[in-house]
C-alpha cells in the first residue's frame, strides 16, 4: 500500500490552513509578500524554526516562556507548538505510563489553551518570532477532540465474505448484515484460489454487483451457474467509523484497550473537551470542518486570538498518520470514484479492499485479483486517485 500512503500525504497537505489571513506566509516558495531578509541576517520568516514538543499542558507556563525566548537568543525564527501526550498513548510500540490526569490536562482543554498556547504565543511576540500549530495533537496532529459518534469523524469500509460452490445457491442473510449501512454486495468466480499469502483470482467477466438484490431485512437469495473456477464468493462492504483517537481520553487510560496505564488518578470528563481526541475524516468537507470548528471555537480565542495575525504562521498536520482498518474510505468516495472514472467500483471492492492499511490496527483480509492483464491493477489505481482527489479544502485563501 506504499502508493496509497504517498497519495495520502498530498491529500491531507491540501487542507493545511484553515484560517486564512491577508499577509502571504508562505516560507516555502518566492513570495513578495514576505521579507527575507539578507543572507548575513535573515528575517524571521526564513529562520530555523523548532519543532516543539510539550509533554502534556501541566508544564510550567514559565518553563515555555523560557524556552521560546532561548530559543530566539540562538537566532530561531519560530516555533512549532506540538502536544506530545505519549504519542496520544495509543501505539503499542510506546506502552508508557500518563503521569498526568488527562481530563485536565489534554490537549486543546482550557488548560491547554491558557497555560500553553496562550503563553508560547505572548512568548513568541515578545520574541519577534512567528509560530506554528500542530493541527492536533499526538504523534500526526490528526485528531482534534470531538463529540464520540461525531458523524465526520474517520470512516472505513469493512468487508464480509462467504464462499458458494460453483452450481450452488445462497439464501439466507447478508453476510455481516447489521455492522453499518450497506455500501455493496457484490458476487464473483474465483478462477484459482491463493497460495500462501498470494491473491485468489476472480474472473473478471463473472463479477455482478447484487446489492439491489439484498432487502430491507439484509435477506438475498442467489443461484450461481455452473462455471470452470474454485467457488463463488458473496462479498457485502459496510461502512463503518474507525474511532482511531489521536489521543485516548481518560477513560480509555486502563481499559486494556490502549497500553498506556494511569501513572496517577484519571477524572471522568466533564465535556467532549476533556475526553482525549478523535481522527476526522480527512476526505471530507465536513470532516476537516471538525478541525476549523474545534480550533475557531476554543483555540483561536482570546490572547491567541488577539496575537494571530502578527504571529500566527502555519496551523498543519505535522505526519499523515490515521489509520483504518481495511481501506481509506469515505461515504461520497463511489459517487466521485463514478464522476471521475466512468464507472462503478462497487463490484470491484473485493480487490479493493485489503486490509494491512498501516501499521497500527492491521487486519487481515482475504485478497483478491483478477485475470486481467494487470490483475486488477488498473481498478486499484483508479481508486487511489479517487482518494487523492476527493478532498476539496472549502476555504479558499487570497495569498
Ligand atoms: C450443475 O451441474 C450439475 C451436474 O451436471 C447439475 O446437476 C446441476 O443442475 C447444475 N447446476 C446448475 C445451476 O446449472
Ligand atoms: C429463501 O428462503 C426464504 C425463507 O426461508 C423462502 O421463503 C424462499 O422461498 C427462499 N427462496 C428460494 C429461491 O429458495
Ligand atoms: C468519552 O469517551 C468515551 C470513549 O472512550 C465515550 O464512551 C464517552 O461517552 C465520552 N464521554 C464524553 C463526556 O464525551
């Protein structure tokens, strides 16, 4: 899944900004609208920034001060502001213990915001210096907190399969009817089975999508012909919500589910606010307005709010790393994968859909291909273009 990784990151890079004001900042390329300054003294705007990692928001305001001014005395330009949170505590390759109470102390709480935003930004003016934000928090920046069942939060497609002899029929129900709305079921021939870790290959021609089939009770009754192949396969996609926190709350702290333990006591949650953070669709409008929404309401407010403009730079995902289970997914990915390549990828997603996304959370699927020339390939790519393209960031800035 190395290309889907690559065409990931440029999909996410998309919607970087979701505040957008006059002054063009962008360091990256020529722009006239920022001063570089010369070589022998550069301007802010090209200094060597920090990428800085707060453990979590108990830290002594006094301490960032302290480090934001340090850092302008050996020449920085700026900082990027990051909460670190044990990597959000969720990665079985960094099991730790919390040794704070996350309910007060998460990212983007009240605390959070006044004690360390607030401070690194009066800092970093009393420093001439800009910042950056890290869009979230954890080891990508992904996840900002979110009502739970939030409907933008980040989406997946789990598939459901059962194998028919050839001849044979299926009557019953769908399998894996009930885990979500039912995005396709769709049947198809397997020519020869797989080996080892090898892909079963389907005929091509035999693949039908019977989703229209299914009724509202999920009940489908199906006769397959006799054909040359290993057997037939019923496949049903649901669509589902990952619930990947960037974060995990304080509750999830002990649960056996996460392998962070409690270092000290954790409190329930007051709010949303205070209940770690969740990923957000990234191939949505309305997922990345989850992230605009958090930010506007509780996070460009105040000091923050009144310094932005003089010394605000970059709010960015710092690492594009979230995670579904069986395949990037999003509710409008058929209907633009239809506008952009001419045809359904509904009867295709056997092919599609392979598990083993990343390295967090992998399942595994059976993998299919097909007797094309290519093996299916073809499909794959057009569905990976569908990701790359299907994010419209909504603002649209006037550098
Ligand atoms: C498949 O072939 C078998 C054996 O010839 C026959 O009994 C059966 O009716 C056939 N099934 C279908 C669906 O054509
Ligand atoms: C499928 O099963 C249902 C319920 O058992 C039954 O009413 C129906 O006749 C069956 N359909 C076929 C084609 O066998
Ligand atoms: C906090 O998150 C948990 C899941 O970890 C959820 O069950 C609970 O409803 C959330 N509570 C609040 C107040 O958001």
């Amino acid at each position: 899944m190395a290309r889907s990784s690559y065409a990931l990151a440029a999909a996410a890079v998309l919607f970087v900004l979701p505040f957008c004001h006059g002054r063009g900042t962008n360091d990256q390329v020529n722009n006239p609208n920022i001063p570089y300054g010369s070589f022998n003294n550069p301007s802010t705007y090209v200094r060597p920034k920090w990428r800085y990692w707060i453990p979590d928001a108990s830290v002594d305001p006094a301490g960032v001060a302290n480090d934001v001014a340090e850092a302008a005395a050996q020449g920085a330009g700026g900082m990027e502001l990051f909460g670190y949170y044990l990597y959000g505590g969720t990665n079985p390759a960094y099991p730790a213990y919390v040794p704070t109470d996350w309910a007060v102390y998460g990212w983007g709480t009240d605390v959070w915001k006044t004690n360390i935003q607030d401070t690194a930004v009066q800092a970093v003016n009393a420093n001439n210096m800009i910042i950056d934000f890290a869009l979230g928090v954890g080891f990508g920046g992904a996840g900002v907190p979110s009502q739970y069942d939030d409907v933008n939060l980040e989406r997946d497609i789990q598939p459901f399969y059962v194998n028919v002899p050839v001849g044979g029929s299926f009557n019953g129900t769908l399998p894996g009817w009930g885990t979500g709305p039912l995005i396709s079921a769709s049947t198809g021939l397997v020519i020869s089975g797989g080996v080892g870790n090898a892909a079963s290959v389907l005929s091509t021609s035999s693949l039908t999508e019977v989703t229209h089939q299914v009724n509202a009770q999920g009940q489908i009754s199906l006769s397959f012909p006799n054909a040359t192949g290993t057997h037939y396969i019923l496949a049903a996609f649901y669509l589902i919500f990952t619930h990947q926190r960037e974060q995990v709350g304080p509750l999830d702290i002990n649960s056996n589910t996460f392998p962070a333990k409690a270092g000290v006591p954790q409190s329930q949650p007051a709010s949303f606010r205070n209940n770690g953070s969740n990923v957000w669709d990234h191939f949505t409008v309305g997922g990345a307005q989850v992230a605009i929404n958090y930010w506007n309401k509780y996070l460009f407010t105040g000091t923050t709010g009144k310094l932005l403009k003089k010394v605000g730079n970059y709010v960015w995902e710092d690492s594009i790393e979230f995670f579904p289970r069986y395949a990037w997914w999003t509710t409008e990915l058929p209907k633009v994968f239809q506008q952009e390549h001419g045809y359904s990828i509904n009867k295709y997603l056997p092919i599609i859909v392979r598990g083993r996304v990343g390295f967090v959370n992998s399942v595994t699927v059976p993998l299919y291909s097909t007797d094309q020339a290519d093996a299916g390939l073809s499909h794959l790519e057009d569905y990976r273009q569908t990701v790359l393209h299907i994010v419209q960031y909504p603002i649209q800035c006037g550098y």
